[in-house]
C-alpha cells in the first residue's frame, strides 16, 4: 500500500513568516510529486509539481525534494492570510501510471 | 480555460436510491478519476478511467461502479445509496504522455444520504 503521510497540523504562522509544509511517501519508485492547495468547501488547484531532487521555485513558493530520504516539503514565503488553507502532497508512481496518490493534507493558518 | 464541471454542487438522497454522479471535462484528457474526500480520511480513489469504456478499481471501490460512454464524460453510480457514502465527491482529469501533468479537478458534489 502506497501511503503519503503529512502533518495534519494546523499549522500557524504570523503573516509574513515562513511556512514550512513536509510530506514524507512510502513508494520509492515514485517519480513525481504535487503540492495542491484547497480552500475550504473548494477542489484542490494545483500550486507546482516537483520530480528531481533539490529546489525548485515559483514566487513565494519553493518546493524541495530529497528522493533518498523519501521526503517532499513546500516552502511558503511572506506568508499571507490568503495562504490560509489546506495543502496536500500527492505522488505519481512509476512511468504510465496516472493515478495520485494524496496525503491526507496540511491545514495552514497564517495570523494577520 | 480548461475546464472540469460535475452536475451538481448539491445533492441529497434517501438511503437504498440509485444515485448518478456526472463530470464532464473539456480537456479532451483520457485520464479521469472519481474520489471521495471526508475529514480525517483526505482524498480517496474510487474508480479511474483511461480510455473510453476503460475502468480500473481504485482503493474503496465497494458500493459503487462507473461509467465511459464518450471520452469527456465519466459517471459514479451509487447503486444503492448508504448513509456511509455520505461525502464530498470530487471528479478529477488528466492527459496522459507525462508523468508531470497535473490532474484538474471539478467543484465538487457534496451529496448527503438520508
């Protein structure tokens, strides 16, 4: 069983602050990697993906990757109160297969 | 803009109904997928399809079937609706050729079985 494990938080930071959200992942054929965010009472929208080791930046967020360590975290920076929401870690297994499997999701409270 | 639409946003049934859940996507994606989100539980496959009358089990497929006529469209059928199916079902779709593309989902249809 492939599984996708996140803090379930909440997590709380003061507007301005870094948010820090890590997911570790269970499949270590896995080959690429999601970060969505979800409003609440909305569907997931994706934020970036990720599929080689170290960083990769987009604006306030970078996401990062350690495939030996099994481990994903997305990077939030200059938090704002319109952060505020759900963040969930997905994982695609090997090459032609297109199915996610998702964490079970972060919920971040930025503080104004 | 692409696009992921489902039929309702809202639904309430009584238990033992058969209940139809739409999405239609306009992406002309190959790939669709029905989950269930519950709190606590986060998001789970039920069915996914990668061609048109293709279906693969997902993770919790029990209760439930699906349906591919058209390429754009992928139903959940609830055959005989339960209290525990009570949730939000999300319908989500994605091209296939990369392992990178994202999936997009649809805005849900919270459906209460009574």
């Amino acid at each position: 069983q492939k599984e996708v494990e996140q803090n379930s938080g909440p997590l709380s930071v003061p507007e301005g602050a870094i948010a820090s959200l890590n997911c570790t992942y269970s499949d270590r054929g896995s080959q690429s990697f999601f970060w969505y965010r979800q409003y609440s009472g909305k569907s997931p929208e994706l934020i970036m993906f990720i599929y080689s080791n170290g960083d990769k930046e987009d604006g306030r967020f970078t996401a990062q990757l350690n495939k030996a360590s099994q481990y994903v975290s997305l990077l939030i920076r200059d938090s704002q109160p319109s952060d505020s929401a759900t963040y969930l870690c997905a994982v695609r297994s090997g090459a032609g297969s297109y199915q996610l499997t998702f964490g079970k999701g972060t919920k971040l409270s930025v503080i104004p | 803009d692409v696009k992921v639409t489902q039929s309702s946003r809202y639904l309430v049934k009584r238990t033992g109904e058969k209940v139809f859940l739409e999405c239609v996507q306009d992406m002309d994606h190959e790939n669709m997928f029905w989950y269930r989100q519950d709190p606590g539980l986060g998001l789970r496959l039920i069915y996914f399809s990668y061609d048109v009358k293709m279906k693969e089990k997902g993770d919790i497929p029990e209760g439930y079937s699906v349906s591919r006529e058209k390429k754009e469209r992928f139903s959940l059928i609830l055959e005989s609706a339960s209290t525990n199916q009570t949730s939000m079902y999300l319908c989500a779709s994605t091209s296939s050729g990369s392992s990178y593309n994202e999936q997009f989902f649809g805005p849900g249809t919270r459906l209460t079985v009574l």
